[in-house]
C-alpha cells in the first residue's frame, strides 16, 4: 500500500527507444505541468497544503517546493550537457532541500510561478534541440550512470506526474468528499 500511495503511477522506467514523437510528448508533459500543478493546489487551505501524501512523505507543500528546485537542477543539467562534453553534474540532497526554512516560509505560489517561468525556458531549450542534441548526456556521479538528454526529458516527465499523481490521490482520499 505504501508503494502504491509513493508511486501512484509506478516507477519510472527509461524507454529503450525513444523516437522524435516520443519527445514532443515529454516535451508537453513538462510544458503543461506548471498549469495542472496551479489548479490541482488552487484552493487547498494551510491545513491542507502541510499535510504528507502519504505516512511519512512529504508535505503538499513540500512537494511543489520541491518540484521547483529539481527541475531548476534538471535544466541547469541540460545546458552543462548541451555546452560541455558529458560533464559530471552536481547531485543534491533533495530530502534536506525540503527541509529548508525556504520550503516552510514560502508560499506555494512563489514556487508555482518559478515553475511556470523556468518550464518556458526549458521547453523552449527543448524544443530548439537537434537529434544531434537529445544524444547529449552527462554523468551522474551517484548513479554512476551517463544519462542522455532524451532519457532524462522522460524521466522529467514522469516526475511532473509522479509528483501532481501524489497531490491528487491525497486530494482523493482526504479532501474532495
């Protein structure tokens, strides 16, 4: 029960092939996260928005702080791939991020509108992007894994998802009656 409540769509798996159409679909999920994201938290009070997703997961709140702060890492990791040669990028410790006096002192809304602006950019990188340039990749060093920017436009994707799927089942089972 508790997988199923931390991965409400299951876990991500890198496709094994990945064609061009395959990316415009990535490429929308990210551009329209933003939006579904704002009207899935629009009208959550203070209550609400610190209550966890599940026993012991993060807060509503945490979560959307959350989302801001990996995704900015994401799209600074696609311009290192993009400007550098499979450069070894900068992994973070995303459970203490979370416990930042920044998350608990900032509104949702702050972060929902950083999420807006940076998904323009980045979907606008995206989509300025040659097949040359999907091909590109950089190292993780924790996974010890070199990850081309096509499998992490995916995994992206699937976090957006991973994440709203997260605040809507809790929606569901705890404040839509």
């Amino acid at each position: 029960m508790l997988e199923q409540l931390q991965y409400p769509i299951g876990r991500f798996e890198a496709p094994m092939l990945i064609k061009p159409e395959d990316l415009k679909i990535y490429i929308n999920d990210i551009r329209y996260l933003p939006s579904i994201l704002e009207i899935a938290v629009q009208d959550l009070d203070a209550w609400q928005l610190n209550t966890p997703y599940r026993p012991g997961g993060w807060t509503v709140m945490q979560v959307v702080h959350h989302l801001a702060d990996s995704h900015m890492n994401a799209l600074t990791r696609f311009k290192l791939a993009l400007t550098e040669d499979n450069p070894v990028i900068k992994p973070y410790d995303e459970a203490a991020w979370a416990k930042l006096g920044d998350v608990e002192r900032t509104p949702i809304n702050m972060s929902i509108t950083l999420l807006h602006a940076l998904h323009a950019r980045w979907v606008n990188l995206m989509e300025s992007m040659s097949p040359e340039d999907w091909e590109r990749s950089f190292v993780h060093p924790e996974h010890h894994t070199t990850f081309k920017l096509k499998t992490v436009a995916a995994n992206y994707a699937w976090h957006g998802k991973h994440h709203f799927a997260q605040i809507e089942r809790l929606r569901e089972r705890n404040f839509d009656k």
